[in-house]
C-alpha cells in the first residue's frame, strides 16, 4: 500500500476516533434513558488504536482493524436513536464518512 493511501486512511481513523468522542459527550449530556456513552469512549478508542497501527506502518493491521470498525458502524447506524436534528445531522456525516 502506497504511503498517501495510507496516510489518508490515518486521517479518516484519526476523525473518527474524534467523532466517537465528540458522540460520547453528546450521549452523556442528552442522558437518554439506556444510552451508552462509554460505548462510545470505547469505539473511540479502537479508532485511536487503528490510527496508532496504520502510523506505526502496520499498513494491514490498522486497515483491517479500521475496516471492520467502519463496517460495524455503518451496518448500526439506522438502528442508532437519532432524537433530533444534530443527531441525525452528526450521525450521517459520520457514517457516510466510514466507508471511504
């Protein structure tokens, strides 16, 4: 794998490490009943961790690993609760940004 395929790969891992922590403080202040927003910190963390095995170049560990993430994200997205326009805002953008 070239090295700008990879870096551009990082940089996705790397925002949706941050759109995971920024879902987390969202969940955390809605405070729905159910809601999870250490699900969110954990995810959020497997990006970091994806990011952090493509920069060390383990070009296939860290595209793996962000690939079956992407995946988990995109087959939950319409299961996630979407409350109101921010959510479903900041939920699409995210999961369309997933598959790339």
């Amino acid at each position: 794998m070239n090295s700008r395929k990879v870096a551009i790969l990082t940089t996705i891992a790397a925002i949706l490490a941050l759109g995971e922590l920024g879902s987390a403080i969202m969940i955390w202040q809605e405070n729905y009943p159910g809601s999870l927003p250490w699900a969110a910190v954990v995810f959020a963390v497997f990006f970091l961790t994806a990011t952090w095995l493509l920069g060390r170049g383990r070009a296939t560990a860290g595209t793996v690993f962000a690939g079956l993430l992407c995946l988990f994200e995109v087959v939950e997205f319409p299961s996630w609760p979407k409350h109101n326009a921010l959510d479903w805002t900041y939920q699409t953008t995210f999961a369309l940004v997933s598959p790339r």
